[in-house]
C-alpha cells in the first residue's frame, strides 16, 4: 500500500506572538503527546473510558476524596451547566458585574441556563461578604429571583486574586444564608501559583461547593470540567451536561488533556512562566513615562491606559484588546509560551510608539 502524506499545511507564521490572550497560544507538547497515546485503539464513548475514569482519581488529589469531575468542551459551557446544577428554576446567581459569566459569554447563563445574573459592582473584580449582601435579599418575595448562589472567578477578570481566607469568608457567609458557593477557575492554576499554594487551599478546603476548572488557557488544545465538590450542592449534572450540549462522545480526548496538565506538575510549571512573564512586562511598563497600570499584577494578565493612537499604532505590531476603549484602557495577556524575548520586544515597541 501506498503511503500517503497528510493535506495539512501551516497557514501561519509559528514565530507570531501577540498578548491579546492566553488562548490564542498553541496546545502544550506535553498536551500533544498525551492525546497520542490515547488514540490508539477503541474505548467507550461518553465518558466510560479508561482515561475519564482515571481523572477521577488525579481529581481527588487536587480537590478532595468526594470531588467528581465532568469533562465538558469549554468554559462557557462549564459554568453553564454548573450554574443550572446548582440552582432551581427560579434561582438566581450573586456574581461580580465584571464577572466573565455576566459580560463575555454572550448571556448564556441567562439565554440558554434561564438562571438571572446579580450583578455587584467591585473595585477590583471580588466580592466580599458585604458586597454580596447587595444582592441576597428577597428570599421570600415571590416577584424577585432567588439568590441561590454566589459565583466568583479565581483569578477575577482584573487579574486580582483571593486569598484563601476571603474565599472561606465568602463561603461561609454563603452558606448561613442558605446559597452555595461557585467558582469560575478559567485561569486557577495562575491563582495558585501566585498564591503559592495548592488548588485545595483556596477550594474544597474552605468551602466551594462546585468550580469550573480550566485547562485551554493553561496548555490544552480544547476542554474544561466541572469539578463538583460537595454533590449535594448539585442536581441532575449527567442530563444537564448532555441537555446543555457538552457531552462528548470521544471524551478520552478531553479527559486525558486534563490528566496530563494535573497527574503532574504541567499546570503548575505553566501557570508560573506565564505568571512570571506577565510581571516582566508589568516592570518594563512602569519604566515607560505615560503608561499607568490599573490594577495589581498578581496572575497573568496586566492591565494599562495610554494614549488611544499609541495603542491602536502598537496593535498593528502585536495583537492586544481593549478593555474600556473610550477610557484608553487595555488588557496584556502572557501564555505558557510566551518568553522573555516576546516580552522586552513589545515593550520596546511601547517605548517607540510612546515616543513618536
């Protein structure tokens, strides 16, 4: 038999770097490789295969002995079938107003979980005890949505993290009210490393009922789970994962992704690179006259404001957002690829384009 070449071709540049966002890097070698290995041969669909059962107990090392982890296809989707879980018909979610459930996933919870969205503003993307109570009101008023739970996001859409004591605040003021605690974990891995800490310290430990775990931001080509905790917090997670369209037939292929960021130390080593490339850039910013940084640096991700013509001139040289356009301000991610030489080169373009 003939052999025969594949019909793929690179149709990009492999040396392009941009710091627009962390999912814009490639899948991990690591990741890559893993996927390799499970493709060889038949296993079960829909998540009886060897590789999901396995996640299982990578899982209970992370989060705890009752931890069960649903595979999912990505965040959105994570959050989504985990808010349903959590909440009645009639039940409503206490989140930040920046939090990526309320403003970047095109209203999903509400259009496709019918779950309300209270919102709280913040300085710095957290709640806290006192802000939550803004909203968790109203339990027995008939024309109002029922505050069931408190969703937060480690680390917060500003780059800011919680410590482990302000999450067990939050959650044990949560719980004497009656609502459950959710935590969106899209970029936990960078929590944990500028905590120091392990995952467990600022979850299960100190009360999250259900998270979100993310991986495609971290070295994985496609893929979240929801991570349940405590399983009376939830209902029905098998049919709503598949109501929700989440349910994938070659699952092994997402659960063996998880395993290779988690059965080791990948999560870790790549959150602290990106972690560290993201505080480079934040000390060459500062040396920038001009450029203001917004918030602290404490994750992955840098926030600034400068003139609205510097930045759409830098944006032509390297890929990047605005978060507030009118206000002039913008948001810098670092991935686990990103390196050293990504970093001085941009901020010399800053430094040019600041100058001209």
């Amino acid at each position: 038999m003939r052999s025969r070449t594949t019909a793929a071709r690179a149709h990009h540049d492999p040396a392009t770097r941009g710091f627009a966002s962390d999912n814009y890097a490639g899948a991990h070698p690591e990741v890559l490789a893993a996927l390799a290995v499970a493709n060889g041969g038949h296993q079960v669909a829909y998540g009886e295969d060897e590789y999901t059962d396995h996640l299982q107990r990578v899982m209970h090392g992370h989060f705890g002995p009752t931890a069960k982890a649903f595979p999912v296809f990505n965040g959105t989707g994570a959050n989504v079938v985990a808010l349903q879980a959590m909440t009645d018909r009639w039940g409503a979610v206490i989140c930040a107003e920046t939090a990526h459930i309320n403003v970047d996933e095109g209203g999903a919870p509400e259009k496709v979980g019918g779950i309300k969205l209270l919102s709280v503003p913040t300085p710095d993307g957290k709640l806290t005890p006192e802000l939550v109570d803004r909203q968790a009101w109203g339990y027995e008023d008939e024309h109002r949505a029922m505050p069931q739970v408190v969703s937060i996001t480690q680390n917060t859409e500003l780059g800011t993290v919680y410590t482990p004591d302000e999450i067990r605040a939050l959650c044990e003021h949560a719980h004497e009210r009656g609502m459950k605690v959710h935590l969106d974990g899209a970029r936990i891995s960078n929590a944990a490393a500028s905590l120091d800490v392990p995952m467990r310290t600022f979850t299960n430990t100190v009360g999250v009922d259900v998270l979100s775990y993310g991986a495609t931001k971290n070295g994985a080509i496609f893929g979240e789970a929801v991570v349940v905790i405590d399983p009376d917090a939830v209902s029905a997670m098998k049919r709503l994962r598949k109501l929700s369209m989440q349910l994938s037939s070659k699952m092994r292929f997402v659960s063996v992704q998880l395993e290779a960021l988690l059965a080791g130390d990948l999560w870790l080593r790549n959150a602290r690179h990106s972690n560290a490339m993201a505080q480079r850039l934040a000390d060459g910013v500062r040396a920038v006259d001009g450029v203001e940084i917004l918030h602290p640096v404490q994750a992955n991700a840098v926030f600034a404001r400068l003139p609205h013509d510097v930045s759409v001139r830098l944006q032509k040289r390297f890929r990047f957002y605005f978060w507030d356009e009118a206000a002039g301000d913008v948001r810098w991610m670092c991935a686990f690829d990103t390196t050293e030489e990504d970093v001085d080169a941009f901020v010399q373009a800053l430094k040019e384009e600041m100058a001209r």
